[in-house]
C-alpha cells in the first residue's frame, strides 16, 4: 500500500483536473447572454489578461533571478535540482491562476443570464465556475508535489529529497505571494476609486455604465479575487502538505515511521481531491439567499466531515493501529478550521449581530462606522486564537503519546492538513465570489430587470462572507504550517531550546519579526491608496472634460481602456517591494544575526501576523457587507447618508480584506520556507 500511494495520489490529482474540464464545459454551455452582456464580458477579459501579461512577465524575471539564487547558494546541497521544483511549484501555481480566469470570465455573463430563470440556475454556473479554479489548484499542486516525490524519493531515492521537494513549495508561495499582493492593490484601487468618484462624489449606482472605473473595478474582482486568491489557497495546500513531509523525513519521526511518515500526507491529500470532487457535484440550492449560503458552507463541512473519514482508515492502514492516535491530531486541525469559518461566518454575514451594528453605526457618521468595524474585527480574532491553540495542543499531545519526543511537531503538520486537504471544494466556493460580483455589475451595465438584478446582488453578498470563510481556513492554516515548518527549521539548526533572555539575538529577531506584517500591511495599504487616488483623478477629468458623460447621452462614452491600463501599470510596480520583503528578509537576518535571530523572526511574524490576519479580513468582511445590508434597503437604502458612511467603511474594509489580511498568511509561510531551505547557507 504505501509503494503505490504517491502512484494513487497523482491519479487522483489526474481525476481532478479531467472533473474541472468537465465543469468548464458544463459552463460554456451555458447561455452568454445579450449582445450587450457578451460586450461588456469581453471587455473585462481583455482588461484582465492585459493585466495578466504585464504581471507574469514581472513574475518570470523574479522566478529567473531565485532559480540563479538557489543554484549558487545550495550549488553543494543540490541546488540545481531545487531550482528545477521551485520552477515546477511556480508554473503550477501560474497554471492554476490562468485556468481560473479563463472560465471566470466567460462564466460573469452566463451567470447573468441564468438569473433571470431564478437565483438557483446562477447559483449552478457560478459555482461551477468555482469548481473549475478549485479542481485545478488542488489537481495541479498534488499532482506537481507527487511528481517531485516520486522522482526524487522513489526513482532516485535521495535521502534529503524532502528538501529538495521544498522548491516547488517555494515556488508556489512565490507566486502567490505576487498574484495575491498584485492582484489585491489592483481589484481595491479601482474597487474604492470607482466607489469614491462615483457612487460617493457623483450620486451614481455602483456598476453604472457612465463611470469610466466600472469595467476596471470588475476586471478587479478577478485578477484579485480568482488569480489572487487561487494562488494564495494553492500555496496553503501545498506548504500544508509539505510540512509534514519535511518533519517526517528525519529524525524520531523517520525512525518510527520510516518512508510511511511521508507517504501519509500525501494520502490524506489524494483523499481530500476525491472527496472535493464528490461535493462539488451536490451543491444544489432553493431561488432565495438563505439557502444558497447553506448549500455552500454545508457542502463545506459534509466534505471535510467525508474527508476525516477517509484519513481515519488511512491513518490504519499507513501508520498502522498502533499510531491510530496520528488521526486526532488532523480532526483537531478539521474542527478548528470549521470553528474559524464559522467565525467568520458569523463576524461578515448580515444575518447575525456584528454586521448590523456595523450598519447601525453608520448612521451617526463615517466615523462611528470604522470605529465599530475595527472594534469587531479586533474581537473576532479570539476564538480563532482559542481554536488554533486548542487544535495544537491536542495535535501535539496525541503526536508525542504516538512518538515519543518527535511527534508532536509532525502531528501539528497534520493539522494543517487536515483543516485543508479539502482545497478542492474550499477555493470552488471561494472562487464563485467573485463570478458573482461580476455578474451584478454586468446586471447593471446591461440594465437588465430588477428581479434578476437583485438576484445577482444577493448571490454577490453570501459570496462575501464566503470568501470570508475561505480566507479563514488559509489563515489558520497558515499558522499550523508555519509552525511546523518553524519546528522543521528549528531541528535543522539545533536550535530545540533558546535562552530567550539571555540570548540577545533571539530577542532581537522577534521584535524583527512583530514588525514585519505591520511594515508589510503599511506598504500594501499605501500601494492601494495611491492606486485608488490615480484612478479617482482620472476619473474626474473624464467627468470633466467628455461633455455629456454625466448625463449618459448616448455619444458620451468614458475610455475604460485607459483606467484599465493604468491600474494595471501602477499596481504591478507597487506589488514589487512588499513580495521581496518575503524573501530578502529571512535571508539578511539568516545571514547577518544568524540562526538564533532567525528563530525569533519566524516566530514574531508567525504569532503577529497570524493575529493581523484575522482581525483585517473580519473587519473588512464585516464592512463590506455592513455597506451591502444597507443597499438592501435597510436603514434608509441608498443615496442616504447612512449609505454614503458605509461606503467610507468599506473603503478602509476593501484593502483589509482583499489584500493585506489575506497576504499576511502567505507572507508568514513564505518566509518559513526560505528559513528552512536556505538553512545549509546560514550555518556555513
């Protein structure tokens, strides 16, 4: 059994990426829409895939520049064939983020056009449309991962292969790092400038067509919240699943286990692709929003709940019954990352307290609405805290009861593979977000009737709040695998006990290391801020200057091609200095303080980005949908002040959500993994 698995895991991950051909179909089946619909979806795509070409290309020259790093630095630790899966992880992570926005955009249209038979007819091609970015971040990133395995652990049988495997986790976190940050000042410039220039200082409808932002703000919602967020999960996965590996391969762990403890994450990943598949097909829902957010996040829970089941016997039949208490530790890492989404769930969805007080708040000012957003998030980050703590002393007290002085740290891996072995069916529910929010502006533009209008905003509203529940799962999971990639570093260095007071350096790096996501959050909010400030100048002077524009006579057509453009210019050079901290800096403390100061780092940024996560995309979540309620009607609707403060919420809520909070995850990951492989460098 354990020879084959690897050969079963890349089938399964085969399997997955045959289903999502088979969904991409099902979705270009689908009827496209009017003449004008099919017009406004063609413009987005090119918006998005302009943006896409000038970002890739940014990308590849820094892939080149870490491939010629990694060869030189670890040229007598098998550097070469590093670069080679670090080259391999990154064109992966870029495969899946191109999949993604190819379907997505051809799916805003079809969905669209489903509303006007009903909300459960769009519910199917949006989420479908998810199901094509889901099965091919989990099909592509098992499949690549096992490659590597079986290539230098099977055929070869290197014994430092996990190290080596630990490239392409490097080049998928990379990349993610870059479509995240990248994407993120994108989509929330032209989201607040075309928010702030039109629905604020000229009193038009968000996605009306006389605001020259519109089609910028929808190309956004892709390049963001599809390449972005299908990266940023497509990482999560891979370093959950790597983690483990990289314990497992040496040690007490290895000597108990042998080849078996790293054969076994990747089973548990095969059965989480399979079980993803199977949920994605039962997603069915009634034509009202309530039940459209039960068919999502119960999809969700059914399908890890199928997952643990499946990893219950395989734990058996790997590790063997006398590890049987390996199991426990991915359950607790399943049911923290439920309690998180259920969190988030309750801090971002209008159904519940927090984000009507939001709403409530706003009727007293713009003021009063960031003072309670920010309250909320702040208090949001408790239980998360309290689940995370609890799934890491379960999974290290059931780890050590199994293998004595050793195992903990190689079950609290586990529990951030169990909470996202189910990526397949996590990213598909996160990823029809934003299909959904590009079918609402296209709805608008098209000046299709108001019941289908209002079907597709409330399709746009639950998929807030569950792209909130994704972005929960891959923060804490992100601490789990940080930890365990801490512990894996910490191993390698000896360093398994620091004198923290008398040991200066190690001080000295986690107040380095606390630092850091805030330094990361101030470049990535100020690269939004003046994104969104360049887009609104343009703006007014497209009011200003085009006669007529204003009061939408038919002559009068804004130039959204040149917004478009401009964004995508400012918001890849501005992704540029916040993505190197990532890398550059573990190597300069690495290679300056030295191991023990690197130790604290990892630490420092690992509990206060973990913390900053949380608060930012609750926050953000819960404005935005503050904002959303009030659209409804409540409160006085739109055009009222209270609407008018809202939207200053969600301003500060947008870059929270959508680009700092969620790449803090990655950041904290990303800086692990280079801690770990460039270890060799930092003790010679």
């Amino acid at each position: 059994m354990v020879t084959w698995t690897p050969v079963a895991a890349a089938g399964v991950a085969a399997l997955s990426l045959i289903a999502a051909l088979v969904f991409s179909r099902l979705v270009l089946k689908a009827d496209a829409g009017s003449e004008r619909m099919k017009e406004i979806s063609g413009s987005i795509r090119d918006g998005v895939f302009a943006f896409v070409r000038r970002e890739y290309s940014y990308i590849a020259i820094f892939v080149v520049i870490v491939v010629i790093l990694i060869s030189v630095a670890l040229r007598n630790d098998r550097g070469w064939m590093i670069a080679l899966c670090y080259i391999l992880g990154a064109t992966c992570s870029l495969a899946a983020g191109f999949a993604g926005l190819a379907i997505s955009t051809r799916a805003n249209s079809r969905t669209t056009q489903a509303a006007t038979g009903g909300l459960a007819g769009a519910l199917d091609v949006a989420f479908r449309s998810g199901a094509v970015m889901g099965l091919t971040v989990a099909g592509l990133g098992l499949l690549g991962l096992t490659v590597c395995y079986i290539i230098f652990e099977s055929i070869l049988g290197f014994h430092d292969s996990a190290n080596i495997i630990l490239g392409f986790a490097l080049g998928a976190s990379t990349v993610a790092l870059f479509a995240r940050i990248g994407g993120g000042i994108f989509t929330k410039g032209a989201d607040i400038g075309a928010d702030m220039a039109g629905k604020v200082e000229e009193g038009i409808p968000e996605d009306d067509p006389r605001n020259p932002a519109v089609i910028t703000d929808l190309v956004g919602d892709n390049v963001g919240d599809v390449a972005g967020m299908g990266a940023d999960l497509n990482e999560s996965y891979i370093a959950a699943i790597v983690a483990p590996i990289a314990i497992g391969a040496s040690g007490v762990v290895y000597q108990k286990l042998g080849v078996k403890a790293m054969v076994l994450p990747l089973a548990i990943a095969g059965a989480g692709v399979a079980c993803s598949i199977l949920g994605s097909l039962f997603v069915r829902a009634g034509n009202n929003k309530k039940s459209a957010q039960s068919a999502l996040t119960l999809t969700l829970y059914a399908t890890s709940a199928l997952a643990m089941l499946a990893s219950f016997w395989l734990v058996w039949g790997i590790a063997g019954r006398k590890n049987i208490g390996l199991f426990w530790a991915l359950l607790a890492g399943v049911l923290s990352g439920i309690v998180i989404g259920l969190t988030s769930e309750y801090f971002t969805s209008d159904h519940f307290r927090p984000v009507k007080e939001v709403a409530k708040s706003a009727q007293t000012g713009s003021g009063t609405t960031i003072l309670t957003g920010l309250a909320m998030g702040m208090i949001s980050t408790v239980i998360p805290v309290a689940a995370v703590s609890i799934a890491i002393g379960v999974a290290f007290v059931t780890g050590n009861h199994v293998i004595h002085n050793g195992g903990g740290v190689y079950a609290i891996g586990l529990a951030a593979l169990g909470m996202l072995c189910t990526t397949g069916i996590l990213v598909a529910i996160d990823a029809y977000s934003p299909v959904a929010d590009n079918a609402a502006g296209i709805a608008q533009m098209a000046e299709v009737d108001e019941e289908t209008t209002q079907i597709v905003e409330s399709l746009d509203s639950v998929g807030t709040t569950t792209a909130t529940i994704g972005r929960g799962f891959a923060i804490g999971s992100a601490a789990l695998a940080a930890l365990a990639l801490f512990a894996a570093y910490a191993h390698a260095t000896g360093l398994t006990k620091v004198d923290m007071i008398g040991n200066y350096r190690f001080f000295v790096g986690l107040l380095l290391g606390v630092m850091t996501p805030f330094v990361f959050s101030a470049l990535t909010l100020s690269a939004v801020g003046r994104t969104a400030s360049a887009l609104i100048d343009e703006v007014r002077r497209q009011f200003h200057d085009i006669a007529g524009l204003r009061e939408g006579e038919p002559d009068a057509r804004p130039d959204y091609r040149l917004i478009s453009d401009m964004t995508t210019r400012t918001a890849v050079f501005e992704m540029l200095i916040p993505a190197l901290i990532a890398v550059v800096a573990p190597l300069l403390i690495g290679g300056f303080l030295g191991v023990e100061s690197l130790a604290g780092f990892l630490g420092g940024a690992l509990a206060c980005g973990f913390v900053m996560a949380v608060f930012m995309t609750n926050a953000g979540g819960a404005w935005d949908n503050a904002k959303k309620f009030i659209e409804s009607g409540e409160l006085g609707g739109k055009g009222t002040p209270t609407h008018a403060a809202s939207i200053c919420g969600d301003t500060v809520g947008d870059p929270f959500k959508d680009t700092s909070g969620p790449a803090m995850n990655i950041l904290i990951k990303v800086m692990a993994v280079v801690s770990l492989l460039f270890v060799p460098l930092f003790m010679k």
